[in-house]
C-alpha cells in the first residue's frame, strides 16, 4: 500500500484513530491474536419481546461499545416502536395464515379470491425469478469467459496508483471441518491477487475450546505462504448483549483486523480497503477478487464508498449425494439469487452468504461494523448501509445548527437519495448443502438450518424502524418520492419473501385438505378412473370443460393462477439444468487466471474436526479439492448427452415431486417458528450451526 494515497472523505475515526489501532500489531504475521478480554458494563440481554414487562432490561449490545460507538437503530432496544416493528412480521405472516384458515372454514368464496391473489402474486414473483434468472446463466456464462486479472493488470499498468488496493477477508467460523477449511483457503490462495495483497483473517470462536486454537495453529502453519499474512481471532463467548453468531463473530474479528492492520490503514483511502466476508466453506471463483478490484477501482470514491459486491451463490458442491427436498431448495436459491443480481430494476438485490465492501463503507458512523445481535447478518447489513447513506443525508440536510436553532438546506428534500448498491460480479462462488451421514438426519439438519435463516424475517421489521425513524426525522415530505419507493421496495421484498409466498403455500394446503384431497377420494371412489380410461380424449376434455365451467369466478381464477404456476417451472427448471451443466462441464473455470506461486494439489480424505491435518493418510482415496489442472473437484469435464439427459430428468422430478413438500418443510414451517419466536421472545434467537458433508 501507497502512503502516499489521501484519506478517504469519510471514515471511522474513532476506531482507526484508537490507541489500540496505532500501536505496532499485537501479533506478528502469520500468527494467532491472543484474544483480548472485553471490559464491558455488564447489562444483561432481555429475553422479552415485550418492552412493557416491568423486568424486561435494555440490550446494549455493550460487546460492541468496548470498541467503537453505539449504533443507532435496533430491534433490541426495549421500547414500544422498536417492540411493534420487531412483532409487525409476525403478526402479518399469522395474520395471513389466520385469515386462510377462517375463511376456508366459513367463507369458501372469499377463501378462494384470497388464493387467488395470493397465488397471482406468487405467479408474478416466480415468473420474474425465472425470467431474470435464465439472463443471470447468460450473464455468469460471459463473466467467466472474461481474464478479469488481466484487465486489472492493464488498469494497473496505465495507472499505477491503482496497485494501491488491499483486501482482506474474513472467515467467520464453529467447529467447522478443519480440513474444509483448509480446502477454502487453499482455493482463496488461487487467486493472482492473494499473496500481494490479501489478508485473511480466521474468525474462530472461544467458546469452541482449546480445538479452536490448535486447529488455527495448524491452517495457518499450512496455508501462511499463500497470504500476505493471515492470523485468527477468538470471539469469546457470554458477552452481554451479543447474539452468539455469524454476526458478532464476524464484528469481533472485523475490530481485530483494525487493530492488527491499523498501522498500514492510517492514512489510506479505505475505498480501496476491500472487506470480503464468507462461509467457512465458500469457494470463491479464482478471479473474483480481481474483478471486483478492477469494478472498484474503474468507480470514483464517492461510489466505491457506497457498494456491496455479490457473487451468486452456487449450493453445489454436494448436490448429488444430499436428499431430493435438500436439493429443491438449493434449486430455489439457485434462481432467486441468480435473479436478484441479474434484474433489479425494480427490486434490489441483498448481500448474501459471501460478499464484499469497502472499509470505507464498513467503517463509515453511520455502519460502524457488524450488528452483534442479530442472525441474519447478510440481509441486515445490506439493510444498514442502505439507510446509513440516507441518515448521513439527512443531518446534512435537517441537521444543521446556527446558533443552536436548527437550519433546513433549500434542497433538502431533494437530497436524500439512496446511494447504496448492489453491484453483481457474474462469478460463481460455490458451496456446501447441510449433509450429515444419513438420509433422514440430513433431512432434519436442513429443517433446523431453515429454521435459522427464515429467523431472518425480522429483518423486515428492521426495515420499518429505520424508516420509520427515518421519516420521523425528516418529516413524510422532507424525503422525495424516489426514495420512499426504494425503502418501500426493500420491505416489499422481504414481505413477498418471508410472508406472502409462505402464506400462499399455505393456502393451497389448506385448499388441499378442504378441496382437492376431498374431491380426489370421491372420484376414485365413484368409479372415476375407470371412467377415464375408458373415455376417448374428446370426451375427457370436454367433461373437464364443463367442470370448469360449472366452478364460480372465485374457484374459477384460483384454478387459472395454479395452472399458470406450473407453466413458469418449466422455465424455473431450465435455468437450474443450465447452471448446473456449465459447472459441471467446467465451463466456469476456463478461465482462471495464474497465482503468483505453485500451490500443490492436496488429497481431501477425511475432513474430521479433531486431530492434525495429515495429507499423506489420505492419499488412498483419490480425492481432492482440486483437480491436476487447477479446477475444482466437482468439475467432472464434458458430459454425454445420456448423463445430461438423466440430470434434467432428476431436476425435473425434483421440482414437481418435492416442490412444494420442501417449501412447506424447509420455509412454511421454519417461518411460523420464527414467527411465534418473534412474538414470545423477541429477538432473542438461537444461532443454529449448518453441519456440512464431512467426507466429500
């Protein structure tokens, strides 16, 4: 880095400006950072909801304020519009399900219409996803077709001050697979950019004991040569006001990095700081760090500051060997995140899982890191930098003081805009589904991982409450137009997300049980199916004409907007055979770039948690997180038309077979729990930990 670079035009002085920020490191390079205990007030977390119960205390999130400023919004304040945002999700997905069951009950024909609409949404929802989603395929096909490194390097040596970039990445984890580890910075290590300039950062957890530090000893002592430098953190554990997570997990670790680094970043532009966070798993695409250098650096810092990158996700790399519901729902993710990046014209897309920022944005006041009491620190933190650019605006704009009476600019209402955005880098980053060592216990792993992420529908409540206040401050007119439909937007989707096509599969359960089921026994049991067998095709089409016909508008439309649903998957399964075709093929990995240094193919074998990591037992198997030229294991080469032929059969019975099954297992049910959690105990979840394939 350049100490030449001027400082960015924002920046969190308070953390880099620190003593702890300035001292020469506490560790040396590629050691571990002895954890430092937090002397913090000790106020205790609330496990109410409610801000009315008389011993309900405040949460102070106070693991946070050791080392750096408060923030300003969260659910987790014990007051009653924090409380009535953190309950609005809940009471709207059991409202929803509440008004299906009652008027199923007692008022078929609104019960019908209420199908209907909610059926056409969740029509239009998928059929934006499959669209957008087919384009997402053609857009990861050109993006790894690109030398993403090589036009860096052409940037780089038109304008030398573009070598003043820096990244470091952090790697959240508990009692993950040492050896899946050590596979997932191995690959990290491939990309050209990694020794020069990438820093990693292994974000252990205390709380997983005296394993957390051997294991960390032994990846660093193996994977130090592939980083600039590389050293752990042990986020402990029982620190008041924290949720035990991801999130605070990766806050602890992000504070770590600034002390560590802290020399090297004073007096840097932080926008050309880049923070990668992932999963323990991730497999990034070789060039994904330099394309994003190369999106970054081609932006002024004003737009740098104010960008997210996301790869799509790719749930893949155990597709086969895991239960058919499992992977329906990697199906799913598949599109919705593939669509999300592809289109958003309309809807923005979210951070998710594996993605990149700047320090400028990450250390901006307004952000000042990771929230350390909440699970779905992906969504949320797409959510607080939104509206962080829009509070900075705003005391810009209605903040102003003269003489102690406050000042309004003549353009403030046209001032406050969002600047936050979610910029797509078409290259895959690959990952594990939930597998444990039987078929049903899988199962059950992928409920309680579905359980953790639909605890993300609090995130909507989020949302009102930083809008809320938002437009407090401001006044409903003191925003324009343009920027309520863009916080209006964000809620949509989270709503159509976690509530609406939730209460829509439940829906058409209920018509299930109260109709079709019905119906079917009485046909089969009246002699029907013989009747149809001995029909001809005219008389059937005409008989089921007439049965149409004889429905009233309300059945009527409920059965078009069913109909029309089935038609989208078609195009909904396409996708995820296209997709999952070019991984396999390779085609992904045609072009990789070249790591500035040789990294040895290293055999897999058993990835158990314990013990040492030990190559040479596990030359046996074959196996490896690579293969001889570099690409991934899962890259099998050219397929013949009998093996893709059998893949889009398999795809094909996945979705129609374990379609909607799947939804109602791994979304419907997770989100009424979350629901009724939200409701009993507020923000109060438990993190639950995904367990991952242990031999792949």
């Amino acid at each position: 880095m350049s100490s030449t670079i001027t400082a960015p035009r924002r920046r969190n002085q308070a953390v880099l400006d620190s003593p702890n920020a300035g001292a020469p490191p506490v560790t040396g390079a590629h050691s571990i950072a002895p954890p430092t205990p937090p002397s913090i007030p000790t106020t205790p977390r609330s496990t109410l909801g409610s801000p009315l119960c008389t011993h309900a205390t405040r949460r102070s999130g106070s693991g946070d304020i050791a080392a750096g400023p408060r923030r300003r919004n969260s659910l987790s304040e014990v007051e009653v519009l924090p409380w009535l945002c953190c309950m609005a999700p809940a009471l709207s997905l059991l409202g929803h399900c509440s008004a299906i069951v009652i008027t199923a009950l007692f008022f078929p024909t609104v019960f019908y219409w209420l199908t209907t609409v909610l059926t056409a949404i969740a029509g239009v929802w998928i059929s934006n996803l499959a669209i957008s989603g087919m384009y997402g395929a053609h857009c990861l096909r050109e993006g790894t077709s690109t030398d993403w490194h090589a036009k860096l390097e052409e940037l780089q040596n038109a304008d030398p001050t573009a070598n003043d970039v820096l990244h470091i990445v952090l790697l959240p984890n508990y009692k993950e697979n040492e050896r899946m580890l050590k596979d997932t910075l191995e690959n990290l290590g491939r990309s050209p950019m990694a020794r020069g300039r990438t820093r990693v950062v292994l974000a252990m957890e205390q709380r997983e004991g005296q394993a957390a530090r051997e294991k960390a000893e032994r990846l660093i002592a193996a994977t130090s040569h592939l980083f600039a430098d590389i050293f752990a953190t042990f986020h402990p554990e029982n620190v008041p006001g924290e949720v035990p997570g991801k999130s605070s997990n990766t806050q602890w670790a992000y504070r770590e990095a600034l002390r560590q680094y802290g020399p090297i970043l004073l007096g840097c532009d932080l926008s050309r700081v880049f923070l990668t966070v992932g999963d323990a798993d991730t497999h990034w695409h070789p060039q994904y760090l330099s394309a994003m250098t190369l999106q970054g650096l081609q932006m002024s810092t004003e737009q740098r500051s104010w960008r997210i990158w996301q790869p799509p996700i790719l749930l893949m790399r155990n597709i086969f060997t895991v239960p058919a519901a499992t992977r329906a729902s990697a199906h799913a993710t598949l599109i919705f995140e593939l669509a999300s990046l592809a289109n958003q014209k309309v809807l923005p897309a979210f951070a998710y899982s594996a993605y990149s920022m700047t320090l400028a944005l990450a250390s901006h006041p307004e952000v000042d890191g990771w929230d350390v009491d909440v699970i779905a620190e992906d969504h949320h933190m797409f959510c607080k930098c939104f509206f962080a650019a829009l509070w900075e605006q705003a005391h810009q704009a209605y903040g102003a003081t003269n003489n102690g009476v406050k000042t309004i600019k003549e353009d403030a209402h046209s001032s406050i805009v969002p600047l936050l955005k979610v910029d797509p880098i078409f290259l895959p980053a690959v990952s594990y589904l939930v597998e444990t060592d039987g078929y049903i216990s899988s199962c059950i792993a992928r409920f309680h991982q579905a359980r953790r992420h639909m605890q993300g529908i609090v995130e909507l409540g989020y949302v009102l409450l930083q809008y809320t206040r938002l437009t407090g401050f401001t006044g409903l007119a003191g925003l324009p137009l343009k920027t309520h439909l863009s916080a209006w937007t964000i809620a949509f989707k989270m709503h159509t997300l976690h509530v609406t096509t939730t209460s829509q599969c439940f829906a058409i359960i209920v018509a299930s049980l109260t109709t079709f089921i019905p119906s079917a026994i009485y046909f089969i049991s009246t002699g029907g199916v013989g009747h149809v067998l001995h029909s001809q095709a005219t008389a059937i089409l005409a008989e089921l004409w007439n049965f149409f016909t004889s429905l009233d508008a309300a059945q009527q439309s409920f059965a078009a907007a069913v109909g029309n649903i089935s038609g989208i998957m078609a195009l909904f399964t396409m996708t995820v055979y296209v997709v999952l075709v070019d991984l396999i093929e390779g085609r992904y990995y045609e072009v990789m770039g070249h790591p500035t240094h040789e990294i040895p193919p290293v055999d897999e074998g058993d990835e158990s948690i314990e013990g040492p990591i030990n190559d040479n037992n596990h030359e046996a198997n074959g196996k490896s997180p690579q293969n001889k030229d570099g690409k991934p294991s899962f890259v099998l080469g050219p397929r013949g038309f009998v093996y893709k032929a059998m893949l889009l059969a398999q795809i094909i019975s996945d979705t129609t077979t374990v379609g909607y099954p799947a939804i109602t297992v791994y979304a419907l049910i997770p989100a009424i729990c979350a629901a009724c959690s939200l409701l009993r105990r507020g923000t109060d979840f438990e993190y639950i930990v995904a367990e991952k394939p242990e031999d792949q």
